[in-house]
C-alpha cells in the first residue's frame, strides 16, 4: 500500500448511520411479524423429515444393540414421524391462530353472519 493512500476515514459510514437510526424508526420485533406461508410450509416440512429422521436413527441404534433388526427401526420411523406430524399441525394451528381470517367461517365482520342472513 504506497504512502498516498490512507484508509477511509469513518465520517462517511458514521454519517450513513445515524441517517439510517433517525429516519429508519423501530423494527418490529420477531414475535410481532407474521410468518410467511412458505416459511410455514418449510418449517412444517422439516419438522416432518426430523421426526421420521431421528426415528431412524433411535431405530437404528436399538436394533444394532439389541440385534433385533427391523423391529424397532419400523417402531420409532413410525413413532417419529407421528411425532413430527404433530409438531407440524400445531405450528401450523398456532400460526393460524395468530391473526389470519379463514374464509367463510364468520371471523371477518365484512362477510356478514355466518349463517348466510347477512
């Protein structure tokens, strides 16, 4: 690096900075935003492949230990895969729960009485 060059001072980034904190305003906490339905369909994606995975792999593990071959790998592919089903649906219920209008099931004031006389 020759002499003439010097290091860009920080005047400039600090000045960008305190623009981006005054006129930038809070950001919303994670809590506070809604998720996605392609973040919910990943997440509920991989819930389901961790439990059928971690299910192989207990499986696995017992029948190597115990040399009952296909029993409990079947058992716990079963068992986790149930497990992560259940984690899936209740993500998903939850997410639900957290502010999306269903259609045609009365939520939403603009749609009239559930029973059709509005």
């Amino acid at each position: 690096m020759p002499q003439d060059e010097r290091p860009p001072s920080f005047e400039r980034f600090d000045a960008a900075l305190a623009r981006m904190r005054a006129g930038g305003g809070e950001r919303p906490e994670a809590g506070d935003r809604k998720p996605s339905g392609y973040g919910l369909g990943l997440q509920a994606g991989i819930e389901v492949l961790a439990g059928f995975l971690v299910g192989f792999a207990l499986g696995w593990a017992l029948d190597g230990w115990t040399g009952l071959r296909p029993l409990f790998t079947v058992l716990f592919v079963v068992l986790g895969g149930a497990a992560g089903l259940l984690n899936a649906y209740r993500d998903l219920r939850r997410a639900g729960e957290t502010g999306r209008k269903v259609p045609g099931t009365g939520d939403d004031p603009a749609e009239g009485e559930p029973d059709g006389r509005g």
